[in-house]
C-alpha cells in the first residue's frame, strides 16, 4: 500500500520534525525569559515613545512624533548627546590601549608575572558601585588622596567631581580603571593561544622587538581587539552606576550621557515622563545598533581570524 493511501503513515512525523518540535521545547524557557525582560520592555518603551505621560507617569494620549521632534530641537539633548560621545571616546580606546601595553608586557618574562597579572586584573573583580565609591573617596575635593598629594607638592586642589571642566575626565579615568582588568585578561587569553611556532618562524625571519608586536602579535590579537571595541562602545553608552555615584550628572550636567537623561527624565526628582524617556532609550537603541553595525561593516574586513 503506498503512502498516499495510509492516512496514518502520512500523520507520522519524521525524525527532522521531532528533534525540531523537541529543540523548540528546549528553547521555551529561555524564549520566555527574553519575552518578559527584554521584547515586552522594548515594546513598551517603543509604544510610551509615541504617548504622552499624566503626572503618575502613565500614558495620556497618542502625541505622535512629538518626543522625537523636542529630541532633535532641544538644546539640553544635544548637549547630552556630546557629553555621551565624549564619554566613550575617552573611556573606549584608552581602556583597551592601556590593557594591551600592560598584556605584552606581561607576556615577557620577567620575574612575578603571574603576581603582576593577578594585580593588574584585580580591578575586574570589583563591582561598579565598589569602584565607585573608592574614586569618590579618592577625588574628594577636601580629603581625596588625589589632592592630598597635590598639596604635599604644593600645588593647588582640583576640584575633581566638582569643576565642569575637568568632571567627564574623571568620571572617564574611574571607568577606564573598571574595565581595564575584563580587557587585559581577554588580550592576555589571544596572547597565550598565539602558536609558539609562528612566533619562532618571524625571529628566524628576523622579526625582533617593536616589529614582532606590530607585524606578527597585533595581526594575531585583531580577533580579541575587534570583540573589545565592540563591547567596550556598548558598554560607555550605557553607562550609569559610575556617574549615579560620583556625580550624579553634574556639575552643569557636564557628566550627563543619555542613558543618565532618561533616568533624570523617568525617575529622579519625582519626574515621572516616561514619554519623553522612552524616545530617549529608543534613540539609543538607534544608536547602538547604528553603531555596531558600522564597526563590524568598516572593521571587522580587517580582523584576523587564524
């Protein structure tokens, strides 16, 4: 009797169909997860963009494109936009430059590399709010170690966390410390599994000091450099716990970054504009997904993958 003829031989399913129907029930839970903390959080957002907000914060009414259209002829958010550039671009490269010079120096060998690697890694341990307070402790204006050497030098006290000026930088600085320990032990980890006999093949070619790192080493580590340049843009765009501590977004908002203008504009102060807030974080959204897309169209060509 031929298949076509056997109603009961057609309902079977093939094997593809139930490894297929299993795998979906595998990826249920998770499916769920991902439903309720970040598809139902980033449909709302999208849809309070386009409603106004009543004083308790709940939607009042469709407004249209009217959050996005006060985004983009608001002075205030354009400010917030350059301090947010200027936040990442003082906190990206510097945290992964510095975690490659420390990573080749300690692939030498020198004496107590391994306590020198665990010292160096140290800061990856410490949590953002721990970090945090210790750099507020330190850029205390009266009391912080910062100014007490400067005035052992005799030298006149900065004003660390309090002049505008000089604010971002060190909110950056403190950041920088945070993610130089993750940064130095995922290049430390592409310098380890550099093949030993690739190494020994450029010094028989000639290849010493200054042009083995440039020629042989940074080729090698382009793999770890792309994936730290990626993530390390994500994560100073959504910064928030270092500036919460030290600054608060201050002094003249001079240390506000968008993810810290939704925050003001959602919560702090009794604000309750979940509208306006919510274009926001749609716009960084925008933003971040522009942005890695453009990393990986014009950078990742040249990324090294052995």
């Amino acid at each position: 009797m031929s298949v076509a003829a056997n109603p009961a031989a057609r309902s079977e399913k093939s094997p593809a169909d139930r490894a297929g129907i299993k795998a979906w029930w595998y990826l249920l839970p998770a499916l769920l997860i991902f439903a309720a903390f970040l598809f139902y959080p980033l449909g709302r957002s999208v849809f309070l963009s386009f409603q106004g907000s009543d004083l308790f914060g709940r939607p009042s009414g469709f407004v249209g494109l009217d959050h996005y259209l006060r985004l983009f002829t608001d002075s205030g958010f354009q400010s917030v936009m350059w301090v947010t550039l200027g936040f990442t671009v003082l906190t990206v490269a510097p945290s992964i430059l510095i975690a490659l010079a420390l990573a080749l120096l300690l692939h030498q060998k020198i004496k107590a590399v391994r306590f020198f690697r665990t010292a160096f890694a140290l800061p990856f341990a410490y949590s953002v709010a721990t970090a945090s307070v210790i750099f507020g402790v330190m850029f205390n204006q009266a009391t912080g170690v910062l100014n007490g050497m400067l005035a052992f030098f005799g030298l006149d006290r900065v004003g660390w966390l309090t002049d505008p000026g000089i604010a971002l930088l060190s909110v950056s600085i403190a950041t920088i410390w945070m993610q130089l320990g993750y940064n130095l032990l995922v290049l430390s980890a592409g310098l380890g599994a550099v093949s030993e006999d690739v190494v020994e093949a450029a010094r028989l070619d000639g290849a010493h000091g200054w042009r083995m790192q440039r020629s042989i080493i940074m080729p090698l580590l382009t793999p770890q450099l792309f994936f730290l340049l990626v993530t390390g843009t994500i994560h100073a765009l959504q910064s928030f716990g270092q500036i919460h501590i030290l600054t608060k977004g201050g002094p003249q908002d001079s240390t506000t970054t968008l993810v810290y203008s939704i925050y003001q504009q959602a919560f702090a102060n009794n604000n309750s504009n979940f509208g306006y807030a919510s274009a926001q974080a749609v716009v960084l959204l925008i933003i971040v997904v522009a942005v890695s897309a453009v990393q990986f169209g014009l950078l990742e060509r040249k990324v090294f993958y052995r």
